[in-house]
C-alpha cells in the first residue's frame, strides 16, 4: 500500500480506499462503502503535493460524501474553506 493510499485510508476508515495512479501524477481515489456507494474523485499532483490545497479537497470530500448520505455539516463548518491564502501587499 502506497503513502498515499495509507493517508487516505487513515482518513476515511470507514470506507474502502483504492487509489490509481494517473499519467499527470494526480491520482483518481476511490472510496467504496458498506452499503456499496462508490466515490471516486480524481486529484491532481498539485493538490496532493500542496498542503493548504490537500486540506481543502479533503474537507470537499468530507463534504459531498455526507452529502450523499443526507447528513449535511453546519454551515459554520463550511465556511472555514479557504482554496487559497490571500495575498500580502509590502509598500517599500
């Protein structure tokens, strides 16, 4: 079982994790459940290999899997994504 692989399986023990490996370097992911619902994401080598993007797409799987099982977070939890930092401006 690949880094990866154990990362994300450690993150959602509560499903199967099958990562495969694509050409760009991402990855496609997919979470299989007891109740035999299949989620699969693909992500990019950018998003794996950026730890501010890494976190905002595991909070969108977090997200879309209680989606489907009807369990929708607080809006409060949801708001606290951030894609990206925003930018500082230095005046010389």
């Amino acid at each position: 079982m690949s880094l990866i692989q154990e990362k994300f399986a450690s993150l959602f023990s509560n499903y199967k994790v099958i990562t495969q490996a694509r050409p760009d370097g991402g990855i496609l992911l997919t979470l299989s459940g007891s109740e035999g619902r299949v989620f699969k994401r693909s992500i990019s080598y950018q998003q794996l290999h950026n730890g501010d993007q890494l976190t905002w797409v595991i909070s969108a799987i977090r997200r879309d899997l209680a989606e489907q099982a009807s369990e929708l977070p607080q809006i409060s939890l949801l708001q606290s994504q951030q894609r990206f930092a925003l930018p500082t401006y230095h005046s010389l």
